[in-house]
C-alpha cells in the first residue's frame, strides 16, 4: 500500500506527531507497504526530497510561521501554499494519512473523492490554542491573536473533521470528545492507541552519571515529570503537591519546555523549594532520566492520550496521574494506567489525594517494585507499534 503520512514537521524536528510518524513509518516499510512523509521546511538548507532510515520525505516550501509568528493570517497561508503544493504534485497514493488539521483540512479540498483521507487528531487544535488565554502571563494583544487563530482553527478543523473518509484518535475519550465537540457519528471515530519503543524505554540501574549531572544525592529518591510546560499539564499543582511531601532526601526533576516555565520557576522559589526542583529544559535523552526515577507524576487535565506514561511504564517505572471527570477533565488516564495495577490515580480536584498517592509509593519499596513490574509487563503485550499500525493499515483496508 502507498501510504501519504502528513504533518507540519518532520525528522529532524521532534515531538510526539513526529515519533507517531516515525514508528508507523519503520512499521510499514517492514511489512512492505511503501510510506512518503509530505511535510513543510524546517529551514532553507534542507532538499525538497530527502529521506530518513530509509523513509521518504517530500518537503514544500513554508517559511511563514517562522518569519512572523505572531500573524493571523498564517494558517490561511500555510493552508494556500500547501494546496498548491499538493494541486500540483499530485503523487500517486492509495491512502492519505493525515496528522494534522491543516494538512487534513487542505488535503480534503484536493483530494476529495479522488483518495480516501484518514485524520489521525492528535490534539484538538481549536480547544489547544484556546488555552493560550489562560496562561499567566497572556497580555490584551495575545489574547486577542488568540481569539483570531482559534475562530480559524475551528473552521478549518471542523471541515477537515466533516469531509474526511476516517478519524483515528489515540484514545478513547478523545473520540468522545471529539463527537461531542463537532456533532459528528461516532461510527465515523476509531480509537487506535499509539505504541512505545521497548528498545529505547526499558528498566535498567540508576545513571549515576546523570545523578552527578543533576547534583542529586545516589540515595535520594526522585519524582520525574516529562512533558511541556503549559497550563494543562497542571504542573503547578504538582509543584503544589511535592511542597507538602515533608521528606528532604525526595527531588523533584522536571524536563521539558513551554510558556509556563518562569511562571513555575517563580512558584518554586517562593515556595522555598528550589534546592530540591530541578527545572532541566528539553532534553533528547529523556531515556536516561525514567531510568533515576522513583515514580513519574503528570496531573493533566487535558491529555489525548499521554505517551509519556508509557514511557515511564516502558522503563518500569509506575504512574500517577489524575482520574478524568468528562467534560472538565479530559483525560485518557485511566485508558493507559490501571489504579492499583499499574499506577495510581489522584483525585483531580484535591492535592492531598496527590500528595497521598506520592506519599505511598515513596514509602512502600515494595509496592512501588510490583507497580513498576507490572507497567513495564502491560507495554510488552498492549502497547506495540505492530499493533497500531496493523489496527490503521485495517481502517484502511476498510475505505480504499
């Protein structure tokens, strides 16, 4: 099967679309289908067509975004170049996959009809840039950027949503949402969950090294956090929550970047914590710091799916999340830790249930050994990349 896999970026950028991208791509090139990443330049340097371990890549030519960030008028750019791009390079595929509502969007005025669209939503843009005017630190003039891009998201994704052959969701309550937020049949919605590279996440002995990196004691015990530092992923209440932990050999490692970071930097210093939070930036070897971890904590409120809790299973090491409460919190927690199996999950409106939770497995080993086995045992038999790709390439069977 001739496969069109979607987004804005590609390898060499990185994120969570990307590594999807990349792990179907492997999977499929393995089992002999033949996949082709469409995305735009990162910058001026690289070719038009290019390939990554064996994977194609065709690039068009976008540079917008990044010469004016703040304008209202780059998606609708975006969106012109793209169909012209695609208008006239009409490649011969058998199936388009689509992982983002731009693309997805431009891609059913061109090819309506003519090849099968499957949408995998990753995020709901609409409801993401909406967030924006929560952050701390929004002033009059983002906000109102804001509401601009979000009336043109909505537009676009919803037409993106309505005219496509397929929606894939990485979890369950997010195909519900989705339903719910655009009125559409849930006959149309498939959730298909990702996978997690076992070869890359596994258990292993404590990074000494990276402990020394850290300036963190051999014998102190560490709750990790991964992901970006925006609004939804609560971690604001985290930092809340590791306040109250009354134990001064347990750090707190929090990796990764966003709007949210001096905001939190701030909250941690007049807390009077700062010698125990570790704020590291973004790392491309975030492998290495669930291998020192204790436990992993994330409290989003708005999560798709949450890869990163499989990361951390993936390296043995066990969960705590919050407990979704449809429609205010949207989470998929529940979908990918098992309470009291595999993880724990905290009541989503009280720190003290997540100080609890924390509290018990920092003083019970021997729990936090049988959660920790356990997690990495559920990764080995529900969540491989064979079987979302196997599941996408059936949907696809499906419509062609």
């Amino acid at each position: 099967m001739k496969i069109q896999l979607q987004n804005i970026t590609f390898y060499p950028s990185s994120g969570g679309i990307q590594s999807y991208m990349y792990h179907i791509s492997k999977r499929l090139i393995e089992t002999g289908h033949n996949p082709t990443v469409i995305c735009s330049f990162d910058d001026k340097t690289q070719p038009k067509y290019d390939s990554y371990e064996k994977i194609k890549i065709i690039r068009h030519p976008y540079y917008i975004i990044r010469m004016l960030p703040i304008n209202i008028l780059a998606p609708i750019y975006y969106e012109i170049r793209l169909e012209k791009f695609l208008s006239k390079n009409a490649y011969d595929f058998d199936i388009i996959w689509s992982n983002f509502f731009l693309e997805a969007f431009t891609s059913c005025k061109v090819f309506r009809k003519k090849i099968p669209i499957i949408y995998i939503i990753h995020a709901v843009a609409s409801k993401m840039i909406k967030l924006y005017n929560i952050y701390p630190n929004a002033d009059v003039f983002l906000k109102s950027y804001v509401n601009n891009l979000y009336r043109q998201y909505l537009l676009m994704e919803k037409k993106a949503i309505k005219e496509c052959d397929k929606i894939v969701t990485l979890s369950k309550m997010r195909a519900r949402e989705i339903c719910d937020y655009y009125d559409i049949n849930q006959d149309k919605v498939i959730a298909i969950s990702p996978g997690i590279d076992l070869q890359k996440f596994y258990p292993s002995e404590k990074d000494i090294n990276l402990l020394k990196e850290l300036n963190i004691p051999k014998n102190a015990k560490i709750i990790l956090t991964v992901g970006r530092l925006s609004f939804e992923k609560n971690i604001e209440t985290l930092i809340k929550s590791f306040k109250k932990i009354s134990n001064e050999n347990v750090f707190l490692v929090i990796v990764g970047k966003g709007s949210q970071k001096r905001y939190l930097e701030e909250l941690v210093k007049k807390l009077n914590i700062s010698k125990r939070v570790i704020f590291t930036g973004e790392r491309n070897d975030v492998e290495r710091f669930y291998r020192i971890a204790d436990l992993f904590v994330l409290p989003s409120t708005y999560e798709g799916f949450g890869l990163v809790y499989l990361e951390a299973m993936a390296c043995g090491v066990p969960c705590i999340a919050l407990k979704p409460d449809y429609p205010k919190v949207i989470i998929a927690s529940n979908e990918v830790i098992d309470d009291g199996v595999t993880g724990l999950l905290a009541d989503p409106y009280s720190i003290d249930s997540l100080v609890e939770k924390i509290d018990r497995l920092l003083s019970d080993d021997n729990l936090k050994n049988k959660l920790g086995r356990n997690a990495r045992r559920v990764c080995e038999k529900r969540f491989s990349w064979e079987q979302t790709t196997e599941r996408l390439l059936k949907e696809s069977e499906k419509i062609i």
